[in-house]
C-alpha cells in the first residue's frame, strides 16, 4: 500500500537546533519499570521505537546526582561516568535506525526521598517531603544552588558522551526542582530565586543557559514545561504564569516540550478525557515561540495529528502511550497501513509498571517489555514449526490474541465463540460508561484477523466435549474466560457470606452486563479494587438508583493509584451522590439489610439495601476443559496431541494478562523452555 497524501505532512523533517529529526513523530519521554536496573532490556525497548519509524527516542526521567534518588522507583541514572555506558546501550539502539536519542535530566528536589542514597532532600524552602515519609527537604542556599546547576551541567556532558542528540533541561509535573522554584506554594524565598515569577524562573533560565554552553553546539537542548498544573490560582495556569515563562524563555530552547501537570492528568485514561484534550492548554505556545513545539494527548489518529500540525498546535506529534500500544505506528502511517495500528486503550496499565517498579506491560500489546527479556517483537512472529491445526475455544481477549498470532505464523486455526458476539469480556465491558475505546482489543485483533484466509470465526458455535473430539484440530486451546462468584468469596472473605446465595438480590457483574434489572437502592461490594467496581456504582447511579459502594480498602478502586486513576475515579462517584464507605467488609445479607462490620475495629453497622452487586473474586469457566482432561483415551484416539486453557480460563485477572497469555501460548507453545527462568535476566556481576 502507499501512503495517504493528507498525511505526507507528518514526514516533513524538522530542525532542532543543531540536529534534525527525520519526521513528526517524537516519543516524549516516559518510565518504563526498567531503567538504572535492566539497561539491556530498556535499550532494546527504545531501540523498537526508533526501528518503528519514531524519529526521536526518550528516556525516562534520569536522576542526574545521589540527592535526587528516587528509590524505590526505577528511573534512570547519570550520577558519574560509571552510568555512561548503560545509557550508550539505548543510544546506540536508536541511531541504529535513523533516530535521535533524548534524555530528560532530572533532579526531584523534594520528591526524592533518597531512600537509597540517604542524602538529605533539597528544595527552594524548608519543606516537608513530597512522599508520606516523616522528613523534610532543607531549603538551600546559595551554595546548593550553584552546586545543582554544576551538577546538571556535569550530567549534560556525561549525556552527550553516552551518545544523545537532544538534553533535556525538566520542569514538568512536580517532579523537578526547576519547576519547584517556578511554584509560589513551594518557593517561599525573599531572595533573587524567590518572590516575582522572573525571580522564580531565574533558575529554569539559568539550566538552560549552562545546558547550552555546554553541549549546545552538537546537542539540542529541550525543555519541558508543565504550563498548566489545573490547580487554579494555587499554581501554574497556562493562562497567566504558564504563558509568561514561556513568553520569557521562548527563544532561549531549541525545543519545547508542553504538558500539563501532574501526572494524573498528563496520562489521564480514556475514561476521563478524550485524545487531544491537552490542546486548549498547549496551543499559545506557538504562538509565543518560533522553536519547535512538542505536546501530547494520547494521538492515535493520523488525521488528528495532522490537524494537530496544521492548524498550527504543535510542530511535532508527542506520544509516550502510543508509542507503547504501537511502537511501529509512524511506519504504519508512512507505508498506508492506517487501519493496522494497534490503538491505545488509555488504560494506563503501562504506567503501574511503573508504580510497581516492574517492567512495564501494554493491554494493546503483550511485546512491550518483552523485546530483549524474550526476544519478541511486536510486529514479527516465528513462521509455523509443523503442520499443527488449532482449534481455539473462546473469543474473548486470550483467545482473539492467541488467533491472530497463531495465524500470522502461518496456522490453519479455527476460533469458536458461543456467543453471536466476539470480544468475551472486553465487548462487554466496553459499554460501560467511559470504557468504549476498551472495545479496540477486539477490533484491532479482529480486523487482523479478518485478513487471514487460514482463520475461520465461528460465531454462535458452543462446542461440547464430544464436538471437540470431533472437530479435527491437533492442538485444542480453551480460551472460555470466567465468570464472577455470587458467594462473596474474595479477598476479605474466605467463606461464603451469610445471605448471599440469595439469587434474585445478590446479583454479579455478569447479571448487571446482561442486563439484570433491579429496584431500589442498591450495594456495590467491591473487593476487586480495581475500575469495574466504580464504574458499575456509577451505571447503576446513571440508571437512577440509590447507590452505595462499600468496600475493605481505604479508598474506592484502591489498585488504581497504579493506574493514575485513583482520584478521578473516587471524585466521579462522590460528584454522582454514590455514598462511600471504606474500611468496611460486608459479613451479612438478609434480603432487605446489610451487615457492615470495620476492617480495624471488628464494630458492625446495618444498612438498608434492596440489592447487591458483588465483586470479589472469579471462577474459572474450565468445564469443558476438565471434561476433555477426563477423557485421556478419546483425546488420543481423536489426533488431539495438547489440550491447554490460557486466559481467565485459566488464572482470572487484568484484561493485558489475558491478551499476554494468548500471546505467549501462541508464540512458545512449540518452543520447549531450556531453563527454568523462561526469559533472560541481567544479573549483576560479581568480581574479585
């Protein structure tokens, strides 16, 4: 295929200083789990990107000196030169294909709580520490002002040694000292850094300034700044602070690099904004600079992104999840093949990597992480080892996954659904409020599948064990997803809870997805804590019931925090008039009332409630897959040489885990394990 003319735009090369990236497309910088502690595994990462068709690669934020470690967190590191040959491992990997490595040198003042270091926290005043630690950052002097400007300067120089082609100078979120010293709340000082915002931005103007001395003659010096951090008047508003650092700095980068802040918003999900939503914060600042200008808002469209360019917003299309979701997207746009990006979900499961310090995962796409752990890579599969022909049970995100790459390597497969619709769980719950652009794990596997001759789909074919038997296929994969326990067995509760075998009361999230109705005033138990319990509470308080959602945890959706979701998501339910109770388990049920009881204190409390909707745990939809197992005999004589169940079939958990399953069934199920540790590891070396 050949590319869409309208887009002939995005391609255009751009000059950056001194350097010039080869398109429009710049993936910003973003964290990745992986980091200082597996620079193998992130320089390949990075190294897809760039091969997919980025014309600019990102770090993470990298900690530039010991006083801003950010442990345990797993970022980057530039301490000294001992860091440098890490980092020329991921440079190396983007210039291989054409690309420009950037760093973004960071130093988190307050927000670094040095728990591995233990240098003591600096900032522009004597502060209390950004974490929930007992410690306060002590303010610095003059001293400790030249020193971090030595310091940044030191690590701009060590960055250009390591290979990279754009520095960045950081006051984004509230994860930087520069931005620190921009924001009233935080910088309290009478001095020439404190008081007027050109006092204030004195330091910011002085990072940059160092930066370009230093490396400025080969190297691009970015800066990114958060013009807005939606606080009001507490804080940087693009309307008035925002926009006059700007207007005050605006020829001094080669490069800026816009968001708003903090992180929550920056990476909001899918259910809280739209792509583009950054635009009406961003797009002054073209027009107060003639550098080039870089913003994000999760842009999976070409045609948004070329009105993005147009209509004169940004010069270059940023995107950290995107590039996750489809790390081959510029390519896709470039060679025509538009409809085969694998859009992101903006579920945010990328960023829990993160939060968990473990690498980082993709919903749309199982590779990511995986490129030098395992060797995959996200737009190649190994050709087809024999003659095998598949029958996959099952349409939900497992069994779509394990479909699409079983038939890209070359498999007869045949994917049955007993349903009139594919998708399982993912179809489902995409018609809940704010989940609709989950439904693209289905519609991307769906359309790729639909290009596979060899691959059948068979809607409305529930199969039976002795269909199965019957059917042909040398390897069967049970894909038949799981379903929600009516019982109240979960996390708080280890036995069936009184009252709940009460059917016409106590409903599932199944019932409520098939469309269960009810009457009254109704109980979300949530003992998931992840999204389905808050969005289900707030269906049901859309529908017009009395809703209250109890949960065990300290907060509603409590996982989320992983997922930058948290806040949002509690401040949704309160806004709709859901009560919340916290810290409560649900012990009884008796048709009408519910038994509270305190997860601290063991004290009860009784509440009305005409039903429930209980979320704790699931169960396994594995009969067919037992009644297979049972039959040893006729599973031989029938040709069948493995019967294996992957997904929620198996293990019920997050929808990126099930789409992983698939994958990797898909991919190594020929491939017998020549270790006991199935993927590679980097350990540290020892020496005498």
């Amino acid at each position: 295929m050949t590319r869409d003319a309208r887009f002939d735009i995005l391609f255009e090369p751009v000059k950056i200083g001194p350097v010039v990236a080869k398109n429009r497309f710049y993936q910003v910088p973003h964290c990745n789990g992986m980091g200082y502690a597996r620079p193998q595994a992130h320089a390949a990462m990075r190294g897809v990107k760039a091969e997919g068709g980025w014309a600019v690669v990102s770090t993470e934020e990298v900690e530039i000196h010991p006083s801003s470690d950010i442990s345990p967190y797993i970022e980057g590191r530039l301490w000294d030169d001992r860091d440098v040959p890490a980092l020329a491992l991921l440079t190396d990997a983007v210039h291989k294909h054409g690309a420009l490595a950037a760093i973004e040198l960071v130093h988190a003042g307050m927000n670094a709580p040095n728990l591995y270091s233990r240098e003591i926290s600096i900032a522009p005043s004597p502060i209390a520490t950004a974490s929930y630690a007992p410690a306060q950052a002590r303010g610095m002097n003059k001293a400790d002002i030249r020193d971090y400007r030595r310091w940044h300067r030191d690590a701009a120089l060590r960055a250009r040694r390591a290979g990279f082609n754009i520095i960045y100078v950081y006051a984004g979120h509230s994860l930087s000292l520069a931005m620190h010293f921009l924001q009233r709340r935080h910088n309290h000082r009478t001095d020439e850094y404190g008081g007027s915002l050109v006092n204030r931005a004195r330091l910011l103007r002085e990072l940059i300034e160092d930066t370009k001395e230093a490396v400025g003659g080969d190297c691009a010096v970015a800066v990114r700044f958060a013009v807005d951090e939606l606080r009001g008047a507490d804080g940087i508003n693009a309307a008035t602070e925002g926009r006059e650092v700007v207007e005050m700095l605006a020829e001094l980068p080669d490069l800026w690099d816009v968001n708003v802040s903090d992180w929550p918003n920056d990476s909001k999900t899918s259910r809280f904004a739209p792509e583009a939503y950054q635009e009406e914060f961003v797009r002054f600042v073209k027009t107060v600079t003639t550098k080039p200008v870089v913003g994000v808002g999760r842009f999976t469209s070409p045609d948004t992104m070329v009105s993005q360019i147009r209509r004169g917003v940004l010069d270059m299309i940023g995107a950290a999840r995107p590039s996750i979701a489809d790390p081959f997207l510029p390519k896709k746009i470039e060679s025509g093949n538009v409809d085969d990006i694998r859009e992101c979900i903006g579920c945010n499961v990328c960023v829990s990597g993160d939060y968990t310090m473990t690498p980082i995962r993709c919903t749309q796409n199982p590779t990511m992480g995986e490129e030098w752990r395992k060797g995959w890579h996200p737009e190649a599969v190994p050709p087809r080892s024999g003659d095998d022909s598949f029958l996959v049970v099952g349409s939900g995100p497992s069994g779509l996954e394990c479909a699409r790459v079983l038939g890209r390597r070359g498999y007869s497969v045949h994917l049955a659904e007993a349903g009139e619709q594919f998708g399982g769980r993912v179809t489902r719950e995409s018609r809940l409020p704010g989940l609709a652009a989950w439904a693209r794990v289905r519609d991307y596997r769906l359309n790729q599948l639909s290009k596979m001759q060899h691959v059948q789909l068979l809607r409305g074919s529930r199969v039976s064990a002795e269909e199965v038997l019957e059917f042909g296929a040398s390897r069967v994969v049970i894909a038949t997803g799981s379903r929600w326990r009516r019982d109240g067995v979960g996390r708080a509760n280890p036995r069936p809870i009184r009252g709940f075998d009460d059917a016409h009361r106590v409903l599932t999230p199944d019932d409520v997805l098939d469309g269960a109705s009810t009457s009254g005033s109704v109980l979300v138990f949530d003992d998931d804590h992840y999204y389905l319990g808050a969005v289900l509470a707030e269906k049901l308080r859309v529908d017009g019931h009395e809703v209250t959602l109890v949960t065990p945890a300290d907060r509603v959706s409590a996982w989320t925090v992983n997922t930058l979701e948290q806040h949002a998501i509690q401040k949704r339910v309160l806004d709709l008039g859901v009560e919340v109770c916290a810290n409560r388990n649900v012990v009884e049920f008796d048709g009408s009332r519910v038994v509270l009881e305190c997860t601290y204190t063991g004290r009860q409390t009784i509440l009305p409630a005409a039903a429930i909707v209980t979320l704790t745990s699931r169960l396994p939809n594995d009969e067919l897959a037992q009644s297979l197992h049972a039959l040893p005999d006729a599973v031989t004589a029938a040709g069948i040489v493995a019967i294996t169940s992957i997904g929620d079939c198996l293990a019920p958990s997050t929808i990126a885990a099930a789409v992983y399953a698939g994958h990797r069934h898909a991919r190594e199920y020929d491939r017998l394990p020549t270790d006991e540790v199935p993927f590679q590891r980097e350990l540290t070396e020892l020496r005498e």
